[in-house]
C-alpha cells in the first residue's frame, strides 16, 4: 500500500531539524547555502524552505541579510551568561513589555538560558536593578523595562562586569551597548516615500519623543534625493499627542484632525499625513471611515513607527525601522557577545516600506 505524502508542516519541520543539525555538527559553519541549493540538497519545494528558514529567523537562530542566512548562535556554547537587557520607555511599555519580551524569550529558548523580567519604577530604578543582577545565577539572562536609566548606574554595572544592552533609548556617552529602533531612517524614508508619490503639503499626527519630531520636520524641509522639491509638514495640520498614553484623550485630539480635514476647502488642506504611532494609525483610519474620508483616494496615509508582536495584520503603509521583537534577538546576540565591553557603540535596526500603495498612494 502506497504511503500518503508528508503534510506540509511535517516537511517544515523536518527541514528545520536537518537544518539544526548541520549547524551542531559544522562549529565552524557561518552561512547557509542559497535558498535554490537547499531545496536541492535537502529534495525538498523551495516555498517550503523557505517558509522553514522563516521560522527559524523568528526563533533568533538565523539571521537574514542581503548576503544570505547566517548563523547567529549555537545551541552547544557553554558560556556562563549573566545578562541584564533594559528597555528604556516612556511612551507605551506595555506595548513595548509584550513585543521585546517576545524576542528575548525567543532568543533565551534557544541558548537554553533562562529569562526573568522585572518592571522597574523610576523612583527605585537602582535598587530594584541591583536585585535582578543579584539574583542572576549562571547561563541567566534578565530584561527589564527600566525608566530613565542614566549614565552612572550603567557605568558602574559596566565596571564590574556585567553584561548590559540598553535597548530603544540611544543617549551621549553611553557606556554600555545600544541596540535601537532607526526612526531617523524611517523618517527619511516616509517623507522620500511622499515626495516620490508627488505628495507636497503633508500633515502630521504624532505621539514621540520630542528628538523624533524634529528629526521627521527637518526631513520634510530637505529636498529630495533626486533633487525634487521639499515635502513640507503643515504647521496648522500638525497634531502632537501627549507623551503619556491617554486613550480617550488622545482618540478625540485624533477625532478632531479627521473632521476637520473633512471640512476643510480641499485646496487648503495636505494631501498626505504622516502618522507616528502604529496604534494611534489604527485608531485614525477607523476614524476616517466613520467620518467619510476616503484613504487614499482623498488623503494618503503613511505610518512611521515600529512593528510589535501580538498585533493584528497592519492594513497601512507603514515606514517601519524594524520589528520590536527583533531588539530582544538582537539584545541576547550583544550579550553573548565576546566583544561586549569593547565596543559598546549603537546597533540600529534597518527601516524598510511595507505595503506601498496601500494607504499611500501617488497623487492624482
């Protein structure tokens, strides 16, 4: 009796096992073969391959650049970690808590240590760090969502050793590394994004740090790179939320924007906006749909921010400089790393487009 065929997630799986496997057994292995020479190798279709070594980029076992897939770590490595990855936030740590604890989780799995979180008020930030770090044993690696973390708490980790990444919060003279999120690079992305589109009044509806702003008002003043003129923000089209998350407060300020455009004479309004916040984006298209304004027929959305585990399929243009997720794979990889206190410089994650022509659109 002939045997049925694998089932597709079987197949997954065992191109994942192989795939550990080569890397257990080759310590000097660095890079993988191509997509082509692995479906190849390993007789297998290319979709599915390529679906197996999507999971294991997401486990933080692989990493992907133009070059190809890399080894990041191994799963044999005795090294006896001791690990503290803060998160430096004031805007949304809740939001933040869920997507860089996935990642570190992630990232901590598969080198088999062992990951304990702490959520640290400002006002106790020292104490309550000094006891996460004391009660780390070996191969242990603790993250914690730590608010205004200055300089000489950091430095004096750094001096005796202990392995900490700051993460999200780039600061003058840090002694420690840094893994971030580019939001200069998403900015200048979103706003060449809009002049390519012909886009040249934009509005802008923000909650971010007040450095981010600025970057994204001194992007819009700059011609483009082809030479093509500035894409302004308009002034009287400009929406700063307040830093501290106020759901209903926030809601209605986003409220107010979306009407008046709807009022507005059509020759004295933007025909684009640039919104910094994924979840303020959700709330402002579903505000445009109640309110009768047509996305991206009247007016392009173009969302500048970052991407966090657990939420739904974004339906918008999104500028994003990178998966949150991806600071916590990124963090465990700077911790493990020999080079630690040698050079405790920043590593951002790369910006790219997703879903162009979605909520953004060329001008009509």
């Amino acid at each position: 009796m002939r045997r049925p065929d694998p089932t597709r997630q079987q197949v997954v799986r065992r191109i994942i096992e192989r795939v550990r496997a080569a890397i257990e057994q080759e310590p000097l292995l660095r890079r993988l073969s191509g997509q082509h020479e692995l479906a190849s190798l390993l007789n297998a279709p290319l979709r599915l391959v390529r679906e197996a070594l999507d999971q294991l980029v997401a486990d933080g076992i692989l990493t992907v650049t133009r070059n190809g897939y890399h080894v990041t770590h191994r799963p044999d490595q005795d090294i006896p970690i001791q690990g503290v990855v803060l998160v430096n936030d004031t805007v949304s740590p809740s939001l933040f808590n869920g997507s860089i604890n996935l990642g570190v989780d992630r990232a901590c799995r598969w080198r088999r240590w062992t990951c304990q979180v702490r959520y640290v008020e400002p006002a106790n930030v020292e104490e309550r760090l000094e006891e996460l770090a004391e009660e780390m044993p070996g191969r242990h690696v603790g993250w914690a969502l730590a608010l205004n973390v200055g300089n000489p708490l950091l430095r004096r980790w750094a001096s005796v050793g202990r392995r900490v990444v700051l993460v999200d919060r780039t600061q003058p003279d840090c002694p420690v590394p840094v893994v971030a999120l580019d939001h200069v690079g998403a900015a200048r992305m979103a706003m060449e994004h809009l002049r390519t589109l012909g886009h040249r009044h934009v509005g802008l509806v923000v909650k971010a740090p007040e450095s981010d702003i600025q970057t994204c008002l001194a992007e819009a003043a700059q011609p483009g790179r082809n030479g093509s003129a500035p894409t302004p923000i308009l002034p009287e089209w400009t929406t700063r939320l307040p830093a501290i998350w106020r759901r209903q407060e926030d809601i209605e300020l986003v409220r107010q924007w979306v009407r008046r455009f709807r009022s507005a004479d059509p020759l004295h309004r933007p025909t684009a906006v640039v919104v910094r916040n994924v979840s303020i984006a959700t709330h402002f298209l579903d505000l445009c749909e109640v309110c009768g304004v047509r996305v991206p027929h009247e007016l392009s959305v173009l969302v500048w921010g970052s991407q966090f585990a657990g939420e739904p399929g974004h339906p918008f243009t999104l500028a994003s400089s990178g998966a949150a997720a991806g600071l916590g794979i990124r963090a465990a990889e700077v911790i493990e790393s020999e080079e630690l206190s040698a050079k405790p410089g920043t590593t951002f994650l790369q910006p790219e487009l997703l879903n162009p022509g979605a909520t953004a659109t060329a001008l009509g």
